[in-house]
C-alpha cells in the first residue's frame, strides 16, 4: 500500500506540472493486470483520482471476463461502471513480457523517479481467444506506470511452489488442507486465504473467506496444542472442520460509487451504496478507535476527492499542497 501511494503521488505531481504548463496531450498510460475484485476496483479509483481526460487506464486480464467470481449483480454493475469511466478492458488477454521503455519524448516535468516506472509491456491472446491453427495476437503498450494485482506463478522448476514449499499443491500452486485447514502429512501446519485451497471446488480469494478461516483455524491450532502438552487423547479438544457462509460482497467503483450484494438478498449500487460499505468497513474494525478513525478517515477522503473532480472540471490547477 505505501509503495502503491508512493507511485501514485509520482504522477500526482508529474499531472500537476503538466497541467500547469498546458502540455496536455501527451501520453500518460496506466496498466492494471488482474481484472479480478483488486484490479477493477483499482482502475476505477485510479480514474477517480487522475482523471480520464489526461490518462488512459488500461485493466488486462487473462479472463473471458472480469469480476468473474463476483455475484451477477456486482459484475454487471462493475462491467457498467467501466465502460462509462472510459476504462480500456483487455480480456483474454495474458502479460507475456514487461521491458523498460523511454524514448526521450516525455515532459522535462516527469521525474527521474517516474521516468524509471516506464515500461512496455508485451500482450498476447490467451488460449480461449485463438482460433484453430492461428497465432495469437501480440500488443505492445508503452505504460507510464504499471499495477499488477492478478498474483504470480514461478516458472521455474526448482522454484514451482509457494516460497519452494515441499507442501502438497494444486496447479494454481494453492496448498491443499484438509477441511479442518490442516495440511495433509503436516498436522501442525495450517494455510489460510487464498493461497490454500480445502476443498474441491476453491473458495472465492476475498477477506470475507480468510477471516471466517482465521477463526477456525486459530481454534484448531489450540486444539492441536492442547492436545501436545496434555498428552491424553481423552482431554483433547475436536478440531472444527470450515464452513464458508457467505455474508455477501461488496466493492468500491470509485470515489462515490460502489455495489453491494448481501446474504439476504439485497442489492444496492451507487452513492448510498458507497456510504454504506464506509460504514460496515469501520464497523468491521477490531478495536473502536479503528473504526472512528476509519469512519472519519474515509469520510474525508471522499469529500476532499468529490471537491478534486469538480476543480478539475472547472480546469484550474489543483494545489495540492
């Protein structure tokens, strides 16, 4: 998050000197690989916060479509919310190479620090979108800055597995556990989140899931202690095997907007939309004092965004300090 920010506030200041200087017009590209929930709600805030007209947002994902563990509510609505911010979506669509790129043609205004974000980045069509016999379509986009939010897979043979793990795995290289998030052969050893998979069929790779494993696993491995140093079988504590309920999801589409789906049924998208996952975010904090701060925090933030957009509009320099 502090390196994304870092990045952020590179073409924050590089938009700033460009605007400032009327040198509009030149190419500023951000890629997003990943059109998972990360990577679309990442291009939609990014829109938000640099504007549409002075930068193209490019979400790439290796998909036929985005947001595709999403409910269909919160996928059309996404899909929706894309297209009307202008966000150029590349799906079927794989990262084969990232090269760094400067030709010499950008700003005096663009610091040595961004100047070395530059970089092209080589596409090809994934499998699904090539025809029989036929080669597959190769892009080339030179990217001011470049986002990666669709994860990682070693190629290599010596590294094929999560940190050269010896753990049995899947071909997404997810450890495999058992129900009660334990792994098979390792007792002791418990995986959580989206890099274990325990059951056929894998869950979502959310917050929602890793939260609701956190809590049945932090109780196994008291089991599994309690169990060691009591050393009676008959004293020892069941381990829980995990049941996913699944409470809903909900995503942020920009500043102001975003979509909600819930466990009973309801369907929300737009402002009061927003306001509302504001709320069960701070209300979802572990301490009280988090979620006031959180509370506060974004609250402010959308107001001081919402009074960015119309500035821009207007088209007067934003003084950022």
């Amino acid at each position: 998050c502090f390196e994304l920010k870092r990045r952020l506030s590179l073409i924050d200041n590089y938009l700033e000197e460009v605007r400032a200087s009327s040198e509009l017009g030149q190419s500023t590209n951000v890629v997003v690989v990943g059109g998972g929930y990360s990577g679309v709600e990442l291009a939609l805030n990014l829109v938000d916060r640099l504007g549409s007209n002075d930068v193209q947002v490019t979400l790439v994902h290796r998909g036929k479509q985005v947001l595709e563990y999403a409910t269909e509510h919160n996928r059309n609505a996404g899909m929706e919310r894309l297209k009307s911010a202008g966000v150029n979506v590349m799906t079927s669509t794989s990262v084969a190479e990232v090269s760094s790129w400067d030709d010499g043609t950008h700003s005096d205004n663009m610091s040595e620090t961004l100047r070395k974000q530059l970089c092209t980045v080589k596409l090809t069509a994934t499998n699904e979108s090539i025809e029989d016999d036929g080669e597959p379509e190769t892009t080339q986009l030179a990217t001011t800055l470049l986002l990666w939010t669709a994860g990682s897979t070693p190629t290599s043979i010596r590294n094929a597995g999560i940190r050269n793990s010896v753990l049995p795995r899947d071909a997404m290289g997810r450890i495999l556990t058992s129900p009660t998030l334990n792994v098979a052969n390792y007792p002791n050893v418990f995986a959580i989140g989206d890099c274990s998979r325990p059951k056929k069929v894998p869950y979502p790779g959310t917050a929602q899931v890793a939260m609701q494993m956190a809590t049945v696993a932090s109780w196994n491995i008291y089991a599994t202690l309690s169990k060691k140093y009591s050393g009676r079988e008959q004293d020892s504590l069941k381990l829980l095997p995990f049941s996913y309920l699944n409470l809903g999801e909900m995503m942020t589409l920009g500043t102001n907007d975003a979509t909600i789906s819930t466990l009973g049924g309801i369907e929300l998208s737009g402002p009061a939309a927003s306001w509302l996952r504001r709320l069960v975010y701070a209300v979802r904090m572990p301490t009280p004092g988090q979620g006031l701060f959180a509370a506060v925090d974004g609250s402010s933030r959308k107001l001081a965004r919402g009074a960015l957009r119309n500035a821009r509009r207007k088209s007067k320099p934003v003084d950022w300090k």
